[in-house]
C-alpha cells in the first residue's frame, strides 16, 4: 500500500513549447523568443581538513548561470536592435554620450542599466504554473547573424542574446 501513497499527484511532463518570457526593456523581443535556458545554480562548497580525507561541506555562496535565449528577428530587426543599442549603451565604444542615450524603450526613462524579465513556464493545458523572475538583467552578448542566398528554402534569421543578471527567484502560481 505504500508504493501507491509515493505517487506523484501531477503524472504530466513538462514541454519544451510552453514558456513564455517577458523583458520589460525589450517589448518587440518578448514576441519572438524561440529558445530560453533556464540557468543553472551551483553552490560552493567549503573542505573540512582532516588528518585522512578533506571532508566537503556546504559552502555560502551560489553562482548563477547566464540567461541564455533564442529568437527570430523581425525584417524591421526591431527585436535585435533593441538588444544591439542596449550593449552599445552599456560598452559606449566611441563616446560617453552614447550611455547618455540609454533609455527604457517601454517608459523612456533615461539611464536604466538594467531591466527586469520574467520567464512563465507553462503546465500541459498552455497555463502559467510557474515564473522565473529576474532581477537587474543586463545583456553582454548577442550573436551574428548570418545571411545566406545559397539555402534552398527559407530559413528566417535567429539570433542569440546572453545575459547576466543580479538573481532569479522561483515562484510556483
């Protein structure tokens, strides 16, 4: 009888097509995602020296991983040049007026280094179950983007953003 008392109460899987992810910075991103990440966390650990073998403890400190994502880009490439201007902004590779340029796309509020996103990921009937709030998300990489006019059929252009970012939280809904 014990056996049927260990069974779990949702016997569904989570599927890799139902997220959703919301940056408040980047409002013509958000539509075109097609890959997110979920970082990873790694806990430190600390060694316990001992006369035999070091013993390993708990540590204090988490790490994060990069919040990767995937998307399509728009032929206006509104998407990506939300992401480009957000970099150069923040890197400000030919003058410091260029960071003076860094404003909210959403709210035009000036010099807003970071933003906050959102990931809501979806049960099996396309319902938010569960979101992944981050807090202070910068990005520091995007990739190329690479045209071709030898492909025989088309395929639209993607492009990838990395992003760093101060923590996420994990809130079941």
């Amino acid at each position: 009888m014990a056996i049927l008392q260990d069974q779990p109460k949702n016997i569904n899987f989570l599927s890799p097509l139902g997220f959703r992810f919301k940056l408040k910075r980047a409002p013509n991103l958000n539509f075109f995602v097609t890959e997110a990440v979920l970082p990873s966390i790694s806990l430190a650990v600390s060694e316990l020296p001992s006369p035999f073998k070091n013993i390993d403890i708990a540590g204090h400190k988490l790490s994060y991983g990069d919040f990767e994502m995937t998307f399509r880009v728009d032929e206006d490439m509104a998407d990506y040049f939300e992401i480009y201007n957000w970099l150069i902004s923040l890197g400000f590779p030919e003058s410091f007026s260029q960071y003076q340029n860094l404003k909210d796309a959403q709210t035009g509020t000036p010099n807003t280094l970071y933003s906050d996103a959102t990931l809501t990921i979806l049960n099996s009937g396309m319902v938010p179950n569960v979101e992944v709030r981050f807090q202070d998300l910068f990005p520091i990489d995007i990739s190329n983007i690479e045209f071709n006019v030898t492909d025989s059929d088309v395929n639209y252009i993607t492009a990838s953003v990395t992003f760093k970012y101060k923590l996420f939280t994990v809130v079941k809904l």
